[in-house]
C-alpha cells in the first residue's frame, strides 16, 4: 500500500492516478475539511480530467484520511517555501510529514520526497530525522514531481520521472511504483543529482522567461516589436526563446530557482539577476499602463480594470500570482485606491474590489490590463467592449486600443 501525505495540487493527482492503475493507495491530509470534501465525493481544485480521474479512482478504491497509515511506501507531496529574505528553502512541512512517517513506518518502508527541493535538504533536513527516531531501516528516495497546473493529468501520464535513491535497487522498486501509469522514460541516479535536476529544470525556465523580458524593454525603447523579433529569432535551429509577460506565477518557476541563490549565494549572480528581472515585471506592466492612462487622458485609477488573478490561462491557480504581485505594487504607489478586478475561473474572493461577472466588471470601465489570457477573451478585444487594453502577454491581436509591452 502507499500512503501519499499532502493532497494538494501534487499529491492528490498522484495519488488519484495510482489508485486508479491498480495500486492501493490512501491519501492523508492535516486539512480535515479538505479530506471530508474529498470523502463527500469532490475535488477541490479545477483541473482538466481531474474529476473524471477523481471517479475511477474512487471506484477502484482510493482512500482519504487525516491518518498517516501503515504501510510499506509513503510518497511526501507537501509545500516547500522559501525565506523572501534569505532566500533558503524553508523544510518545515516535509520535515513535519517525515517526522510523523517516521513513527508509524514499519521497518523496511520506503520514504519517497515528492516536493521539490534544494540540492542536499534531504542529506541536511530529512536524513537526520531517521538517525535521531533510529529508523535507518527506513529508505529514502526522491522522486520529484514534474506536472504543470492545466494539464497534469495528461503529464503525469506521459512525462518523463527521475527517481533518485541512496539503494539502486530501492529506487528500481520505486520506479516500478511510478510506471505503473508514468510513460514515459524514468531515469534512476542518487538522491542529490535528482534533486538538482529539479531545480535546474525550472531555473533554465526563469532565466528564458527573463531574457525574453528584459528583449521586451529593449524593443519598447528601440521601437521595435518584440513578438516579431522573437518569432524570427526562433526560426534558428538551436533557438527557442520563451514569451515575455507580466511576470512569472505558479509555485515552481518564482520559487525553486531561489534555493540556488539562497544556498550559494556566491556563484547564483545570473540567476538572481534573471529572478529579479522576472519579479519586476508586474511594476513594468503597472507603469506602462499609467503611460497609456496618461496617453489616452484616462485620470481615474477607478477607470481601469485589471482582467485576470490566475498566474496562468484556464487554472484556478493563484499562487504567486504577476496579478497579486501588481496589485502590492499598486497599493505602494497610489495608497488606497484599487483597481477592479475579475478572474472568471476565481470563485472566491482573492482580493479587495473583486468581483464576480463580466458584466459588473466592465461596468464603468475605460482600461483593461489583461493580466491572462483565459480561453473565454484570448483572441477576442471585443469581450471588453470599447476599453483600451494593455497586453502584457500579446494574446489580444492587433488593434488602436490594443498596447503592448
């Protein structure tokens, strides 16, 4: 049996997908109305297939509990923050849910670390748990998830997996666990490597998405147009530069690139110039749309409207959010005043001055920034009426009333 501690938007898909390829699966969470909604025969997040997935797994036996179980495999899926002032991972939870494993595990089980972390927080932070509870019959294993929020279920099938562990042959028993659904390839190396390759995978990303950001500001000044450069640039067979954008959302892209910064500090300097660069870019968007306010003789802050609180199209996702990250930066500049937003996939309020319609949001409005581009307005200005748009992501077309990075 496999028990998978935490059920958020990693764990529960995992465990969901394991269940429902024949493996006896349990999922626990601290969150006891999470695990009773989940008891109550719904998911608690939106996500393509997800539901459909949920129910084969139920049917196939899937269990939810605040209880950790005994059983031969753990798989830990719990967040993993970083300190915004020294930059270092923060292992509380998967310390926490380690700690708890350690007590019920029967000897021999296998301790899998699904979260993404810091080269050697599982030598610094998980290791020593087992010398102190002496448990060193207890295994360990990393086995970083690599899905992105909109299409897990599809990823999780087809992704390729690294399974890190200090015994091949654990970390091959392991791999047999994921490939049991994972199609793709699974690579088998030790516990470090994978959780470097982890961080290395989505720092590669920030730096692209910074560069494709800071080509952004360039063309703004030389009056070129960074889509087209972009486009041409990629026709080169060894370049593929990613889009620019309002900023860089998600728990992965802003956070895990700063446990390289936060751990060694003295040889990250371009990665931290490119996570600076990217962690600036909301402010960008902020004052460009004061210069179209200027431009187009709109005075009332109360005039512009800001589509969007997702850090993605078509995800109910909000964390780390280029929206929240503006709206901060808004509040510091002008106090009081808040612009109205509207996220069509946000159902509960997020913020101040939400609200809940299309309709009620345009109401008044002369100015939209489109912070995403959902697939109910992408391609189509005219969802917005009459209004001036800001398109920090170029997914509006062309128009008068349309303005660009």
């Amino acid at each position: 049996m496999v028990n998978v501690i935490g059920l958020g938007y990693i764990g529960l898909p995992t465990a969901l997908m394991m269940a429902s390829h024949g493996v006896e699966v349990v999922g626990t969470d601290r969150n006891a109305a999470l695990v009773e909604t989940l008891n109550a025969g719904k998911t608690t997040f939106k996500e393509e297939g997800l539901d459909e997935l949920f129910e084969e797994a139920v049917r196939a036996g899937v269990e939810f509990t605040t209880e950790y179980q005994v059983c031969d495999t753990y798989i830990v899926s719990v967040p993993t923050p970083y300190d915004k002032l020294d930059k270092k991972i923060d292992p509380a939870y998967v310390v926490a849910a380690s700690r708890t494993v350690l007590e019920v595990a029967p000897e021999g089980a296998v301790l899998v670390i699904e979260s993404t972390v810091s080269p050697n927080t599982i030598d610094r932070y998980v290791r020593p748990l087992l010398a102190e509870a002496g448990r060193e019959d207890v295994a360990l294993v990393h086995a970083p998830e690599r899905i992105i929020p909109g299409n897990m279920v599809s990823e999780l099938l087809r992704n390729n997996r690294t399974i890190g562990a200090d015994d091949p042959e654990v970390g091959r028993r392991v791999a047999g666990l994921y490939a049991s659904f994972c199609q793709g390839e699974i690579a088998l190396t030790d516990i470090r490597t994978a959780e470097m390759t982890k961080v290395v995978e989505n720092t590669f990303r920030a730096v692209n998405i910074a560069f494709s950001n800071e080509l952004a500001k360039i063309c703004r000044i030389g009056g070129m147009d960074v889509a087209e450069v972009i486009r041409i640039s990629n026709k080169h067979p060894r370049v593929n530069i990613l889009q620019p954008g309002p900023g860089v959302g998600g728990h992965c892209i802003p956070v895990d690139p700063w446990f390289l910064v936060g751990d060694y500090p003295e040889a990250a300097n371009f990665i931290r110039l490119a996570l600076q660069t990217n962690a600036g870019m909301p402010e960008y968007v902020l004052r460009r749309a004061y210069e179209v306010m200027r431009e187009r003789n709109i005075s009332d802050v109360s005039r512009v409207g800001i589509y969007g609180l997702t850090y993605k199209e078509d995800v109910d996702d909000v964390r780390e959010s280029p929206t929240l990250q503006m709206l901060e930066a808004q509040a510091e500049h002008l106090g009081g005043a808040v612009m109205k937003v509207y996220d069509p996939w946000v159902e509960s309020d997020v913020v101040l001055n939400q609200v809940h319609s299309m309709d009620e949001f345009l109401e008044g409005l002369e100015m939209v920034i489109v912070m995403v581009g959902h697939s109910e307005v992408k391609g189509r200005p005219e969802a917005f009426g009459g209004c001036v748009l800001i398109d920090p992501r170029d997914v509006m077309g062309n128009g008068s009333n349309v303005y660009k990075l």
